[in-house]
C-alpha cells in the first residue's frame, strides 16, 4: 500500500487518457519547462562569458589600479617594490600615458599611447597573449603596438611607417610633440580595448611626455578585483601630496554593473517563464483529476486514503517536472557550450557582424558554463513543479465516492 501512489501515479501519467486535449496540455507543461530552463541555462552562460570577459581581456590589458603623481614618477623601481609589499598586490609595473593622434598617409585616429617596460608588464598584464607576430620582449624602442580597431581605421599592416603627434597639455598654443614609429604588431583582444590602443616602450613614451625621463604612475594587479578601491586608499594614505589614484571600477564599473543587472532582469524574465510552465503543471493535473473522478472514487471505496489520493497526483505532477527540467537542462548544457559557434556560423553565413566591438565591448558572443547554474536552475524548477501539485492533488482528495460514481453515470 505504501508503492501505491507510485504506482498508480506512474500509470497515469502514461496511459492513453479519453481526453486527448489532457494529453496535448501535459506535453505543453512539459515544453514550457524545457524551453525555460534550457534558455536560462544558455542566458545565464553567456552573461557569466561577459563577466570572465570583462575580467580577462579588458581588465586584462587595462590597469586594474594605478597610483599617479602630478608631476609625474622618477624613482619608480622603489615604488614598484614598496607597492608590492601589499598583501593584495601580485604585481606592480610602470607606465606612461599619453594622448595623441596617429596617421598613415592621409587617414589620422585618436589613440591613447602607453609605455611600458616588457619584461614588468608581463606581472600586471595579459597584453602578451594577445600579440601574434611579436614577442613583448622583443618591441623595439622606435617600434609601435596598434589595437586591431586602430589598425583597420588607419588601413594598416605591420611594417608601416606610423607618424604620432602629441600635443602639449600645458600649453596648446605651442607645437605638438611628433615623432615616427614603425608598426611592430597589432593587438587583438577582441573588446572596445582595441579601438583607441597603441604601445610602445616606457623610455620612448616618457622622452614624449611633459615630464621627461618619468612615468605617469605605477599600475598594479590585484589578487581581489573587488578590493581595488581599498587598495588605492590604503596606498594613498602612505604616500605624500601629489600622488592619486584611480581603479578599474572607475573606468569599467559601470559596464560591469550593466552586465550583473542584464543578467538579473533576463533571468528574473526567464524564471518567470519557467513560473507559467508550474502553472500549466497546474491546469494540467486538474483536468485530470477531472478526467479521473470515477477512478478515485473506485480507489477511495476500495481503501485509498486522502494522502495515497494526494500522492497519487503529486507523483504525476513531480515527474512532469522531472522530466521538463532534466530534458531542458541537458538543451541548456550543449547550447551553452556551442552557442558561441552557432552564432559565429549564423554571422559568416548572413554577412553581418551581430557585436562590433566599437559599439559593444566584445565583438562576439562569449558563454561559460557553469555547473553550479544548472544545480539552482533546476533545483527551482523542481520546486516550483512539485509546488503546482499541492492544489490539484489536494482538489483530488477531496472527491466523494458516491457522488463521483452517480455523476459518471
């Protein structure tokens, strides 16, 4: 008597019911709950794809924090050592940053010009994964990094002559710094980084600076990106007048707050899917509790009680669940992982770029699976299933042998 509502619940659920449009209702429980769960899968992929994006191109190139002084920083190496003696700084390197203009024959783009020093930016940067033609170590002094974006404006290749103008922030009415370089490599990270990036080495970029012979600050790595603006506050407060600071969540908070609030709205819009699908659950099982009134009844006279009648649907309602979900989490689980493929085909075949990194700042559709996602998406799912069967399965206790029985004849 204990298997009883098991057994029976099983039964039911699959045979052949007089009433086809019960059977057609179940199927669509059963599709909403499969499109739900497997697009919030999929949703919830590439919105945790942006994140590790922004964490490791953007804020991979990009400084994480940085320390400046207004006049600029000669004795650096000291600091690079002091600032590494945080307990939340993994690396630290110095920088100059200019802002100019560069050109190729009569085409000219805006670009922020960074000097670094190979061999240290390798402990505060990523920069080096994204250069294929050159090794860092191996830019020369007179040599110049463009971001992809930069070199498609301009219509260059490396090897090109590259004039830079700099003009004078102090004072606009004199001449601009100009120097030529020669195109030594293009960056490609494949984000907004690349349309207004160009590199080249520390000595080089101080010599065109208002300060010669400094740097504009020290850029540091951090062990937690969300403790950068604790870092800058205790390093400050070390430091004498002249020095400021600045962290990545200044320049990109915004963009990361802008990709945790999509990802809340898409999936509250998603889990409200998921929410109607437990509602046709609903439907579902009191139609068949309709459908079903004279075979309760047989149960009830024959000894089933309430809890076995209850059971009996709750079952049913469950495995409508069970089976929704686990199909929608295994379409949600390869979606996730060839979405980003699938989208890459979809923009060859149609000739049209759906991310332009100009406008978005990745140029395409990133996605990271996680397994921990498909615990609590299903979890919920599950939940909320098993809680759309209380009330049918309650309604189905309730029915009265005798009266079911003379109303079925």
């Amino acid at each position: 008597m204990a298997n009883l509502p098991l057994w029976i619940g099983l039964r039911y659920t699959g045979s052949k019911r007089r009433d086809q449009l019960v059977s057609f209702i179940s199927l669509i429980s059963i599709a909403g709950l499969v499109m739900g769960v497997g697009l919030l899968i999929i949703v919830m992929s590439v919105m945790n794809g942006f994140d590790r994006e922004l964490r490791e191109r953007i804020l991979g190139v990009m400084p994480q924090a940085t320390v400046l002084h207004r006049h600029g920083i000669e004795a650096w190496p000291a600091y690079v050592a002091e600032f590494q003696q945080h307990a939340n700084v993994i690396g630290a390197a110095p920088f100059v940053q200019l802002q100019g203009m560069v050109s190729v024959g009569n085409r000219v783009a805006p670009v922020s010009i960074y000097g670094i020093e190979p061999e240290l930016e390798r402990k505060v940067s990523r920069l080096h994964e994204f250069i294929q033609t050159l090794a860092l170590s191996e830019l020369p002094p007179q040599g110049m990094l463009l971001g992809a974006g930069v070199a498609r404006t301009l219509g260059a290749d490396v090897g090109d002559a590259l004039t830079v103008i700099i003009p004078d922030k102090e004072n606009a009415t004199r001449l601009p710094h100009i120097a030529t370089f020669t195109l030594a490599a293009i960056v490609d990270t494949g984000t907004e980084v690349d349309n207004a990036l160009a590199i080249t080495r520390l000595e080089t970029a101080s010599e065109l600076s208002e300060f010669p012979g400094r740097v504009s600050g020290i850029r540091l790595k951090l062990n937690d990106l969300f403790a950068a603006r604790q870092v800058v506050r205790d390093l400050m407060d070390q430091l004498s007048y002249g020095f400021y600071g600045s962290d990545w969540t200044r320049s990109h908070g915004n963009l990361f707050q802008a990709v945790q609030m999509s990802r809340q709205l898409v999936g509250l819009l998603l889990f409200l899917i998921i929410a109607i699908a437990a509602f046709n659950v609903v439907s579902t099982l009191i139609m068949v509790v309709v459908d079903k009134q004279s075979q309760i009844a047989i149960l009830r006279s024959l000894g089933a009680s309430r809890w076995h009648i209850m059971g009996i649907f709750m079952v049913q309602g469950a495995l409508i669940g069970v089976i929704g979900t686990s199909v929608g989490l295994l379409l949600g689980a390869i979606g996730a992982h060839y979405v980003t493929d699938w989208v890459a085909a979809l923009e060859n075949l149609i000739g049209m770029q759906f991310l332009a990194s100009d406008v978005y700042p990745i140029n395409y559709l990133p996605s990271d699976f996680r397994v921990s996602d498909c615990l609590m998406v299903g979890s919920i799912s599950l939940l909320m299933s098993w809680l759309a069967t209380l009330y049918p399965a309650w309604r189905a206790s309730r029915v009265e042998p005798a009266q079911a029985l003379q109303l079925d004849h």
